[in-house]
C-alpha cells in the first residue's frame, strides 16, 4: 500500500475543506477508540449502512422524551390539537417537499413504504380510466414493491410486465396505466433517468409512480419540475427518521382532485369526526392519509428532519459525488486488481449515493468489516453495498473503509 500515507493526506485536506462537516456533530456516532497493533482501521468507526438505516441526530431522543412525558403524559387527548399532533401528516411532509423538488401541500407523511406504493399505483389505474389495462414495473425492483405492484395489478384487472428502465420507453404504450420506477436501483447504486423516464410515460399517456426510497436526502430529484405524477419513498434512511419511520406519499397537486385511495380510512374523510356512511375525500394531500397517524414515529421524524436546516441538496449532493469518487479511487488504490468489481456506474449522473462491489465470500468480508468497525451490509449473492451519508459521512471514513476491506479481502 505505497498509496497510503498519500491517500491519508488526501482525505485530511478534503475534509478540512468540507462545508458540510460541522454536520457531523449533530449526530450520535461512534467514538474513535485506541487501534489494536496492526488494526488498519485505526480504531474509528465508519457507518456506511444509511442506504439503510440513518444514524440517529443527537437532539431527537429529547425531543421524543418531551413527546412522551409531556405531550402524552401530561396533556394526553389535547395534544392532538395543541401539540399539533393531527396536522403533523402534512406539516411534515412540506418538511420533506423541498428535498424532492416539490412545493408545499404535496407530499404527506404516512403508513409505510409499500402501503403507498399500493395506494399510488391502484389511484394511477383509476385515472388512467377504462383500456388501460398495464402496469409496468422496473424489473429490479426491490422485491416488495414487485409484491405490491402485482397484487395491485390483480385487483385492478391489469396485466403486471416487468421491464428494465432502459426498456420502459419502448414498452410503454396505449394499453399503459401506471409504470412504477426506483429512481436509485438499491443493489447496485444506479442512479436512472428519472426526467426523460417521465416524459416518456407521459408520452404514451401513462403515469408515471417513483420510488424514492434511495435518493430522498441523498440527491435533488425535481419532482414539480420533471412533472412527476406520484412517487413514494421512505424516511429512515437518508432522512434518519429512526427505525421504522413513517414514508412519504407525493401527488401532484394538478392530480389531487382526481386521487381516488383504495384505502379510503377516516383520516382521509372531508369531515374526519363527522362519523358518516358515506365517504368523501378530503382535499389536497391529505387524501393519501389512511387511519390514526403514528404519532411517536412521526415526531421522531419531523425532530430528525431539523439537522436539515440551512443544508441544500446541491451541496448534498456534491459531496455525495465526491466522496463516493474517493472511495472508489481508494479501493483502487488498496485492494488488487480482480479481487472486487464495482457494480455502481462511474458517470456521475448514473450514481446514487452508495457503492456497491461484488466479490467472491462476500457474506464473510462483510462479517470481517463489521468486526472491525466498518460498517456496510450485504445483499445475496455476492454484493458488498457502502451507504455514503454526507451529512455525516467524511472523506476519512471513505479511506478507513477501503483500507479496512483491503485487509478482509487479503484475510480471505
């Protein structure tokens, strides 16, 4: 590792020149410990896994605290209105609006990832009106969403075809209702085409439903402004909204009025205390709003959300970019030739915020990560995935991570 002392400096000199690492304090993560002779992780912990679970912000455990003690404690039915509990579904969803290029009254905060996916897509068949009898869902679909996708194509009497991205525009046509696309692959970190994905739906007369759950807080996505129908995503994960977190429902406010839910629950009612037979939907956004919200999750959110203040996605997302170029430079500079392929694609507008390498053993390498404090996760059968959070995320923790995965690799 003739690169080493060279690649150290390197990381020094871009953090010192991060704008965005003062971040980092306004999370709970692990300490830098004393280094065993001979570790190569130098006794710091690196959290490469917020593709999949964000770290918790520091302040939130308060926060939550005074939710639980105070506002149910002590107030208990009256929160729901002075503590604001029954606005907080769209309150903090005009939160979220903004890191998906979206205006308030847009997105709703609610259920979870896949209960808005079914949502979205049977709405999007029902505007879509009668011939239109297709859905089209992105091939490498995180599995749920495929589960969903074809039990909303049985209840809906539509055909479910699995296409690729890159072949949705061909595929979509006259018989189209609603084509459901991630905008970040969660295996392998591609990041597609999202605007020209779009206009193509729309070309053919579909709609087009994201799933969002791999770029939220990760990258600008411009739903308004690329014209996006319905998309969906969750919050635990570039959003650090905490285990479990509530997800997030967009629709275009030119299409609220025609956002006809199959899970039309009271809280989505005109007159929610009106108790009535008969169902009428509320107007805007909080027609995607079900049953009694998730009220201590969703305060964990809305505290989580606020170590967004002041922070752009653009910065963001150029961090995102350059750390991930890092450590891709870092691996090749530590790990040798053949021993790991990069599956995430080198352009910087085909790249989410993850990294992910296929090698041979990779359950055990990532075993031997984590042992050592660095910590990414696995996906079967053979991929090593590494999570960049900028927020918290620094150009050290990218030359700690590779060195680290060099010594596994050669243990292996």
């Amino acid at each position: 590792m003739s690169e080493l002392p060279a690649l150290k400096a390197e990381a020094e000199k871009l953090d010192a020149a991060d704008a965005l690492a003062a971040l980092r304090e306004r999370f709970v993560l692990d300490e830098a410990a004393d280094a065993a002779p001979g570790d190569p992780s130098g006794g710091a912990g690196v959290y490469l896994d917020g593709n999949s679970l964000g770290a918790l912000p520091a302040h939130v455990p308060a926060r939550v605290e005074d939710v639980v003690r105070r506002q149910w404690g002590r107030l208990r039915i009256r929160s729901w209105e002075e503590s604001g509990w029954w606005a907080a579904p769209e309150r903090i969803g005009d939160r979220i609006a903004p890191l998906v290029g979206a205006a308030p009254g847009q997105v709703v905060v609610g259920d979870s990832t896949s209960v808005n996916v079914f949502k979205a897509l049977v709405a999007a068949v029902r505007m879509a009106g009668p011939g239109r009898t297709e859905i089209l869902v992105d091939a490498a679909t995180f599995p749920s969403d495929g589960y969903i996708a074809a039990s909303a194509a049985r209840l809906t009497g539509c055909e479910l075809r699995p296409v690729t991205p890159a072949e949705a525009p061909g595929a979509v046509g006259e018989r189209t209702a609603a084509v459901l696309l991630n905008h970040v692959d969660y295996r392998t970190g591609r990041l597609h085409d999202l605007p020209s994905l779009t206009a193509a739906v729309h070309a053919a007369g579909a709609y087009a439903v994201w799933d969002l759950c791999h770029s939220a807080g990760a990258l600008p996505v411009g739903l308004d402004e690329h014209g996006v129908d319905l998309a969906v995503g969750c919050t635990y994960k570039y959003l650090n909204g905490g285990p479990g977190a509530p997800a997030f429902l967009y629709v275009r406010r030119e299409l609220q009025d025609r956002f006809d839910s199959p899970l039309p629950g009271w809280n989505s009612h005109a007159e929610p205390f009106g108790m009535r037979a008969e169902y009428e939907p509320a107007r805007g956004a909080a027609r995607g709003r079900v049953g009694t919200p998730d009220i201590l999750s969703l305060l964990a959110l809305e505290a989580a959300l606020e170590v967004w203040d002041g922070v752009s996605i653009e910065a963001v997302r150029a961090k995102s970019l350059a750390l991930t170029d890092f450590f891709l430079k870092c691996v090749g500079a530590y790990v040798p030739a053949g021993r790991v392929e990069s599956l995430t694609p080198v352009a910087h507008g085909e790249r989410g915020s993850q990294v992910a390498l296929r090698c041979a053993d990779a359950g055990r390498v990532m075993e031997r990560l984590i042992e050592r404090g660095v910590v990414g996760d696995f996906r079967r059968p053979d991929v090593l995935r590494f999570g960049f959070t900028p927020l918290y995320v620094g150009f050290g923790d990218a030359e700690r991570a590779a060195r680290v995965l060099a010594a596994a690799l050669d243990e292996a």
